[in-house]
C-alpha cells in the first residue's frame, strides 16, 4: 500500500516566493491534478506517473481538461483543483448570495465577537437612481445607533442587529473549480452589480493560473430570468395576509417518520427487503422500537451524526427569522433552504437588552426612516433595496432538512453558547419535531444538554472520550 500526499493548498504569497527563487515553469497550477487524475479511468500507469507526466507537459494537460470538462460533460475532475479567497468589503447582502453554495467552506468576520468601525458600500444601484444623498444619511444614522448602543454597555452581538446589509464584511473561501464555475455563472446572471462584480474578480484571479477547468461562465437565461418569469405569473394571484404568522410552522414532514427510521435500521442490518423491514416495523412493540433507535444511538458521543439512516426522514419548516438570525442558518447547506425577499412588514428582531433599554436612542425613528429608503428603492431596483435594511429586519424562508441534519443544526445552535435569536428559533424546530416523531427525536437536544437526555434516555452518564493532545 502506497498513501501520498499529492498536493494542500499553499498561501499564494509562498508560491510566489518559491517561484522567484527557482527557475522559471509552468506546472504551478491546479489544473496537472485535474489532468492526471482525469486519466486514470483509461491509463493504466501509476497515479504518479500520471501527476508527473501532467507537470511536463501543462499545455497538453490544460487541452486535456478542456475536451473532458467540455466534449465529455465529466465536471467532475474540476473537483480536484481547489482554490482559496479572501473577500473583504464586500456587503452582508452580497455574503448572502455568496454563501449559497454548499460544497465550499466559509469563515466569516463575526459580526458577534468583533465592534464594527461603520463601514459599508454605496450600491452602484443607489448611485444610479441619485438617492445616494439620503441613503448615506439614513446609513450613518444606522451606525451612529450601533456606537451608541455599545457606549450603553449593549455586547455587539445584539448593537449589530441595528446595522445595515450595506455594512461590509470578509470572509475567507474554500471552493473547488467546479463549484466556482458556477458561482461565476450564476453571479454573472446576478440582478445586483456588487454581485456580478464580485464573480468576475474571482474569475480573473483563479484564470490566471488554471484557465481550463472553469469553462461556463457566461450569464444565462436560466439563472437571469428565471425567477422573474416566476415572480411574473404569480403577481396578484394572492391575496397578502398583513398578520405577522408564527415563526416556526412545521409544514410538512414523513409520515410515520419513527416507523420509516425503524424500517431503514433493520433494512441496513438484516438482508431483508425493504416493504418486509416496514411490514416488521409496524409489527413490532413500542417497547421494541425504542430499544432499537436506542441501540442506534448509545454510542454517540456530543460531537457524532447519527446514522445515515436518519437522512430518509424529512422535515419542512415555514420560517420567519432576522437576518441576523439568517446568517447563521444559511451554513446549514445540507438542508434546502429558499427564501422571499426581506420584508418590512414582517417587523423586526429587537434583543431583549436593547428592549430593556428605558430610552431606546431614537430605535423606530432611524427604522421608519430606513424603511421609507427602502420602499423608494424598491420602486426603481428591487434587487438593491435591502441594503439599507438591517440585521433586525426579518425574511421567511422555506427549510427541508432530514433528522441527521436537524440533530447537527441541535447540537450546535440550541447549545448554551450559541447565539440567542438562532437558540430560540433551534428549539422551536425541535420542539415541532418531537412532537411528530419522537422516538426520531429520542437524543436531540444542544451540547450541553447532552449528559442529561443521554441520562434520562438510558439512565447512566454517556462514554465521552476526551481530544487527543
């Protein structure tokens, strides 16, 4: 058995450095991975060999990628090429848009740890309709309040929710080619000109050094319009309920979700025909089900998934959150989740320190002020509108998730140390979901809750390993 590291990623600025202190080539790129590894389901030689031979010849091996990604629609060897960026300035808005994408990883300058300085961007869309004047006011406003709250002894995890989606951030990215490729693609087609923006400059950066894995990156149809075909056809089809609904309403959910889960475990451990682990499932007692969802999942520890098992049961949810809330669960990005645009009517998310406040600065003065540039905005570029909204202004979204991720979403956002807006919106979901289908939900709960349900649940402490140092 032979076990190499082909490759890791290397900060750009010890690649250059390296590159100044050797001779010149031409093989520092992604793309001989790519190459190689795209050849091995035909060429028997060695994967080393092949890496070798692609670090000779570039040229063929961009040609290579070329005709595999474009002739042979195999994307897929576009994976092996994984490139890393620091974003900075860019707006909450736009880091919206950009931590869509499920298979990349993102870290974020939280908003929750770190004072802000009251930077922001002006909108290209705002500049062009010439209310940038009174956008700029209502902004400063905005920033001036979250000062002052942080004077008033206010954490920044809640003065933050009075900032706006125009205030900038960074973060740092890791995405493989194919999945910038789409990124670029669908930015391109992105009615916002931060965002389309923001997706030509990544595509400058990584075409520069691998110009032949990321192939489609013109704006489309599909991505361009799609949604305003949508958003078209059902204009005026409803009537809008003004009342402010429930937070959290479980919609939809599977049906005799414990009995499926059940059936799913035998089916795993036995060499049983699927619709016969059903027909056992639904046989069995009470007694025995919970003992075998238990056996499931006695050797957890706080930090474990459950077993794959439990993605084959599905939850959908109505929710209504803050954007501050928002941001932390969009990372959730095995779980399906499409939103409505932000909406003033749904009202805001106001901390409760700040509501203890006996003179809250002015707070719904600067919001209606806030709000009336929104409705101006959206009258001439609904796209750009939100940006002068806060992280206290609300959106409803519509969220799938299976019960292995809802355990994960549990552990970590109903835990002690998870922010509160996020905390209460956890739990709610929890809480609807044991309901429905509670021997599914039989050790959800935050980390550290854990002891405890795993005490109640099978009434001794769990086995919890401690790191290795």
């Amino acid at each position: 058995m032979e076990v190499i590291l082909a490759g890791y990623n290397i900060d750009t600025t010890v690649i250059e450095e390296l590159k100044k202190n050797s001779p010149a080539r031409q093989d520092v790129t992604p793309e001989t991975l790519s190459a190689a590894y795209a050849r091995i389901s035909r060429d028997p030689r060695p994967i080393t060999e092949l890496r070798q031979i692609a670090r000779q010849e570039v040229e063929k091996a961009r040609k290579s990628n070329s005709a595999i990604i474009f002739k042979m629609g195999h994307h897929s060897v576009a994976e092996h090429a994984v490139f890393n960026f620091d974003l900075l300035g860019v707006s909450r808005l736009a880091l919206e848009e950009i931590e869509k994408f499920r298979l990349c990883s993102y870290t974020e300058k939280s908003q929750r740890y770190q004072k802000l300085e009251g930077e922001f961007i002006i909108p290209e869309e705002v500049r062009e309709t010439g209310g940038e004047g009174r956008f700029v006011a209502v902004v400063k406003k905005l920033n001036d309040l979250y000062k002052t709250l942080i004077e008033k002894g206010i954490e920044p995890e809640d003065a933050r929710y009075f900032t706006p989606l125009a205030t900038t951030a960074q973060v740092g990215m890791t995405v493989n080619a194919r999945n910038l490729e789409l990124l670029v693609r669908r930015f391109a087609s992105s009615e916002l000109a931060e965002v389309r923006e923001i997706g030509k400059r990544m595509y400058e950066a990584a075409a520069k050094i691998a110009p032949s894995i990321i192939l489609f990156t013109a704006a489309n149809d599909f991505d361009s319009k799609t949604y305003q075909g949508l958003r078209a056809e059902v204009r005026g089809r409803w009537e809008r309920k003004r009342k402010v609904a429930k937070p959290v309403v479980l919609v939809d959910y599977t049906e005799d979700a414990d009995i499926k889960l059940i059936a799913s475990l035998i089916h795993t451990s036995s060499g049983v025909s699927y619709l016969n682990c059903r027909r056992m499932a639904k046989e069995m007692r009470k007694n025995e089900r919970e003992k075998l969802v238990k056996e499931a999942c006695r050797r957890m520890e706080f930090y474990d998934s459950t077993l794959r098992e439990f993605e084959h049961i599905s939850l959908t949810y109505d929710l209504i959150m803050s954007s501050g809330c928002f941001a932390q669960m969009k990372r959730h990005r095995m779980a399906t989740l499409t939103c409505q645009a932000y909406d003033p009517e749904l009202g805001i998310t106001v901390p409760g320190k700040i509501r203890e406040l006996k003179e809250q600065q002015g707070l719904a003065g600067i919001i209606k002020e806030a709000e009336e540039v929104f409705g101006e905005l959206l009258k001439v570029s609904p796209a750009a509108a939100p940006y002068v909204l806060t992280s206290a202004h609300r959106k409803r979204c519509l969220m799938t998730v299976n019960a292995r991720e809802l355990y994960h979403i549990s552990r970590l956002r109903e835990d002690a140390h998870a922010q509160w807006d996020i905390q209460i919106l956890s739990a709610a979901m929890c809480k609807a979901a044991k309901a429905v289908m509670p021997l599914t939900m039989l050790t959800i709960g935050g980390k550290d809750s854990y002891v405890g349900i795993y005490q109640k649940v099978y009434g001794e402490r769990p086995r919890i390993l401690p790191p290795k140092e």
